[in-house]
C-alpha cells in the first residue's frame, strides 16, 4: 500500500520549483552567512521529499565541479572593469580584445537583460518553500491516484483529505468558500472549522455542505455514499433538489436512483483507513472494484457472477484472503494469473 | 533483481539501458551494476512518497547522481589515502567523460543572460564575496545572491533537458 503525503503535483510539474530552491540552498551554503536556524530550515526542506533530496545533491555536486570552474575559464565576460587573476593574465589580454569588438552588441544584450529580471522576478522566487498553497488552490488544485495508492493532503485551511485508489478530486478555493469536487474513488475528510467559509463537495450524486467535521464520502459505481463519524453532514441529493438531509454521527446516506439512510458503526474511524467495508447489499461485481482500488491489484469477474447479491463486513486490501473466504461461502474459486485475479463459478 | 520487482514503469529493457549507459560512463561493468541496482531501489522509495511521470527519466537521473557521488568520493580517497602512489593523469574514461560535461557546461553558461554569467564567473571562478560582486557591478548582495541562485538553477536545467535526448549525455 502507497501512503504519500502532500504529493500535490507530479513531480516533473514541480521540479523547475525544486530546482530553485535546491540552487537557493546551494548558494546560500556557500555564500559562508547561512544561519543555524536556515540550517534547520534546510534539514526540514530535505527531509521533506527525495524529491528535494536529489536535486539538491545534483545542484551541490555541480556548484562544486572542477569542470564547472574549468567551464567558466571560457566565459564571455562582461566588458565592465574586474580585478584579473595573475593566473589569466595571458587568456584575459585576448578577452579584452574580443570584448572591445563586440561592445555595441554587449550594451544592447545587457540592456534587454535588465529588463528580462524586471519581469522574471515575479514569476521565479527562489524562496525554500513559497507560502502559496493557498493561491494555488484559488486556480484549482487536481488530486489523483491510482489503483493501490493512497494520499493525503493537508490542506491550506488545515482540512485533511485523504483519497483512497484510483480516485480523482478537485480542490478550488476562494475567500468566501472551500470548493472540493469528488469525481472518482473514496475519501475521507477532516474538515477544518470554519462558520465563515463553508465546505462544499459535489459529487456526482449529491451536494455536501459542511462547516467543520469528520466523513467518508465513497464514489460506488451508481451511488454515492457519505458516512459521518462527527458534527452534522448536510448533503443534498440532486445539484437541483431544494430537500436537504441533515446527518448526525453514526448516519450512513447512500444516494443513487433512490436514497436511503442507514446507520454504521462510527466508533472505529480507522476502519476504511485499514481496508474495512461493511456492506449490506453490495454486488460482487461492485466488491471487486472496490477490491482493484484499494489494493492495485487487477481483478476480473466471471459474467455469471458479477450480480451476485454479497453481504457482510469486509478485508478489501487483501485480494487473496477476502475471494478465498467468500469463496467458500458463495460458491466461486479464486486464482492468479500474469497480473490479475481471476473469479470463476464451481460446478 | 527480477523483473517483478522493478519499480513502476520500469521494465527488464530500461534496466538493460541504464546499465549500459552506466558502462559508458563509469568504464567498469561492476561499478555499472551496482549503481543501477542501487538507483531501481531509490527509485522505488521516490515513487512512494512522489508522483512521477517520466520513470525512465528520474531513473537515470538517480543513477548519475550516485555516480557522482561515487567519483567525488573516490577522488577524495585516491587525494587523501594514497598520496604518492597517485598517478596524476586521468582514466581514459574519466577523460571522456569530463570533456562531454566540459562542451555541455560550456554551452549552457553561453545561455545564461550576460550579467547572470559575470555573476557566476566571479563568484566560483574569481572566489569573490557577494559585496565584491555587489561593488564591482553595481548591484546589492541580496541581488547578487539572486544571481548565483538563477544561474544554477539554469545550468540544472540545462542539464537535465540535454541529458537524455542525446544531444550530450553526462
């Protein structure tokens, strides 16, 4: 099972931010004023992502290069006026001559320069870790994974969501509102309080409304499903439906052609966390989804037996162990095979 | 290792590349091994705590990483352990492999925006603190610092983007 933390953006998205802040660690290492609280700072950034780690280590190993230095030898120099090096004497005398040739073109390619960082300083900040989360999310914020995986994201408000397999969600915040649209897949929610900024969620059953709570919100392949583990739900089922339900601790709502409302057991929270389903009527064909999701695994269901009618409480991270207990019962085998699992009838 | 232990995205045949790759680099099919095991299962540790597109990519991008870092230290031993027995001239492959980054590190210092490059240069080069660079160009520490930062950062750019396209491999 994948957990990752705050993995917002894929990493190749992120890197020319990584590349920034490792180079601004790089020189502020080097520059011999680094503090020992940016020392703390920078253990903290590393500790942060492998991510950070590397390209670091990258940007350290290169500022540091013989070949780097050997490199700069050869570098058209700025025709301003620099102490040499008794070492350049010689290569500096040729230089000179070369810049007095090409001074006009000098002036006017650093003239454009000046006014490339003028702009260029908005866009590119190299500070170690820019506060921004909060305006990024202001343009949108995708969230997925894929089947197996698992992530969890703080949020900037201080809401946690963490999306189970094979999901998709989208965050979107404004100042008077917390935005989050549920596409795919589970999540559950720790919702930070707030009266003045209310929590949104739509699904593509039902409206969630919330100020400050803690819930399971399920994509089945017809329904939707919240369940509350703490303060009031409010979920709407249609986008156009004017009645609301107000749902109290323990309450189950499942929303599809029908609603119904159920109770759950809420006094274990880390049940869905550790792959536990407690289904009353649920479809074998829909168990396995739920199943592929959770554990990564790929799983194909015999036709004759994807509607079989399944009830009970549920291991879904373990595909071996649920289908050779079920098995048993319901009257179908398991086996593996390449990359997947197949359920077949017994005769 | 077998194959179904690789990390996501990554099959027999890209492990088959990177070794190879390595032995061109590193000049010993040994050293080449190791290094390759070493990077697949760094690679498998960044993929649970990351999202990564380009597997293949970020895959030998670890491994020249560790090579590096595998040279630095060897060169610190052979300067630090076996002082009279060095001999000062460099492996052919070393040779190769430093007039590669020699020709790239010089192409993407030519990219960098002229007041950037004098920066750089007076810094690494000149070993000049940012308040002589500030005096000489005019500009204020925090600034200069600025533009050591932009020019590394550039230069990682470059590097990554002209590695794995052949154009001049590390």
């Amino acid at each position: 099972m994948v957990i990752r933390i705050g993995a917002f953006r894929h990493y190749e998205e992120r890197i020319d931010e990584i590349q920034a802040q490792a180079a601004f660690w790089v020189a502020r290492e080097n520059s011999g004023r680094i503090r020992e609280a940016e020392r703390i700072e920078l253990r903290e950034w590393l500790a942060r992502s492998p991510a950070h780690e590397l390209e670091y280590t990258l940007a350290d190993s290169l500022y540091a290069d013989e070949t780097l230095i050997a490199a700069l030898r050869t570098a058209p120099r700025l025709a301003a006026q620099r102490r040499a090096t008794p070492v350049e004497g010689a290569l500096d005398r040729v230089k000179r001559g070369l810049a007095a040739i090409a001074w006009p073109k000098l002036v006017a390619a650093s003239l454009c320069i000046a006014l490339c960082f003028a702009s260029a300083r908005v866009l590119f900040q190299p500070k170690p870790d820019a506060p921004t989360e909060d305006s990024r999310l202001a343009g949108g914020m995708v969230l997925e994974t894929r089947p197996g995986e698992r992530l969890l994201v703080q949020l900037p408000d201080g809401s946690r969501v963490e999306l189970g397999g094979d999901a998709s969600a989208e965050a979107r915040f404004t100042p008077a509102e917390r935005h989050f649209a549920l596409r795919r897949g589970d999540a559950h929610f720790d919702v930070a309080h707030d009266k003045s900024r209310p929590f949104l969620i739509q699904t593509r059953r039902a409206g969630v409304r919330v100020v400050g709570t803690r819930f399971l919100i399920s994509q089945l392949r017809d329904d939707t499903r919240v369940d509350v583990y703490d303060g009031t739900v409010e979920v709407r089922p249609d986008r156009n439906e004017t009645s609301k339900l107000l749902l109290k601790r323990g309450s189950r709502v499942t929303i599809g052609r029908d609603v119904t409302l159920t109770h759950f057991d809420a006094s274990d929270e880390n049940d869905w966390r550790n792959g536990w389903v407690d289904e009353a009527q649920i479809s074998l064909g829909e168990l396995a989804e739920l199943v592929e999701r959770r554990s990564g695994e790929r799983i194909v269901v015999d036709q004759g037996l994807s509607q079989l009618k399944i009830s009970g409480r549920f291991r879904i991270n373990r595909p071996d162990e649920i289908f050779d207990k079920l098995g048993r019962v319901y009257g179908f085998k398991n086996y593996h095979k390449g990359d997947a699992y197949y359920l077949i009838k017994v005769d | 290792m077998t194959a179904n232990t690789l990390p996501f995205g990554i099959g027999v045949g890209e492990r088959r590349a990177l070794v190879a790759f390595l032995v061109r680099k590193a000049g010993s099919e040994m050293l080449a091994e190791d290094i390759a095991h070493d990077a697949i299962i760094r690679l498998v540790e960044f993929q649970r705590r990351e999202k990564v597109r380009n597997s293949k990519a970020l895959l030998f991008k670890i491994a020249v990483n560790l090579l590096i870092n595998h040279q630095r230290r060897e060169n610190r031993t052979v300067e630090g352990v076996t002082d009279e027995f060095v001999d000062d001239r460099p492996t052919q492959d070393r040779t190769a492999l430093d007039s590669d980054r020699l020709a790239q590190l010089q192409r993407a210092i030519d990219a960098l925006p002229p007041l950037r490059r004098e920066v750089l240069v007076r810094r690494r080069l000149e070993n000049q603190s940012y308040e002589e660079i500030g005096r000489a160009l005019n500009l204020s520490s925090a600034a200069v610092e600025k533009h050591v930062v932009r020019a590394l950062a550039s230069l990682r750019a470059y590097q990554d983007k002209h590695v794995f396209e052949g154009v001049s491999p590390w």
